[in-house]
C-alpha cells in the first residue's frame, strides 16, 4: 500500500508518474522485492499503469482511477489515525 500512497501522494503534487527507480527509492521497498512481488500485484489489481519509454530506458509508473480512488481511502485512515 505504500506505492498507492507515495502514487497518490505525488500525483496531487503535481507529478502524475514516477519511474520505477523514483517509487522503489520514495517508498523504501527492496528493488528485488518490488520487482518479484508487487510491480505485477499493482498492474493485475488494475491500480497502476506501466509506461515503457524505450528510448529513454525508463519505466513510468501511475495511477488508474482505481489506484487513484484507492490512494484517497487510504490517506484519510491515515489521516485520521494521527488524528486520533
């Protein structure tokens, strides 16, 4: 849940995408970890969309609508548990 909340995080800053390298670096998840296990369980779930940027050599990463609407959620339990 931590890439749907650094995701959602950045997009509301302003940078819709983040390159592979950007998120894994953001959150703190191990890069072997993120490729083995969640890369694909965020793209199945249909909470994120890979960009292949071939000449550039770069992986973007964003939001679907669904990634979004869950990026919401999760930042208001987050905000209300340091409220409470």
């Amino acid at each position: 849940m931590r890439a749907i909340v650094v995701l959602y995080k950045n997009e509301k800053s302003g940078k819709p995408t983040l390159t592979i390298g950007e998120l894994i670096e953001k959150t703190g998840i191990p890069e072997s970890t993120f490729h083995r296990t969640i890369k694909r369980a965020l793209e199945e779930g249909g909470l994120v969309k890979y960009n292949v940027k071939k000449k550039e050599r770069i992986v973007e990463v964003c939001l679907t609508d669904l990634g979004r609407k869950l990026g919401q959620r999760l930042e208001d339990v987050i905000v209300e548990l340091r409220m409470s």
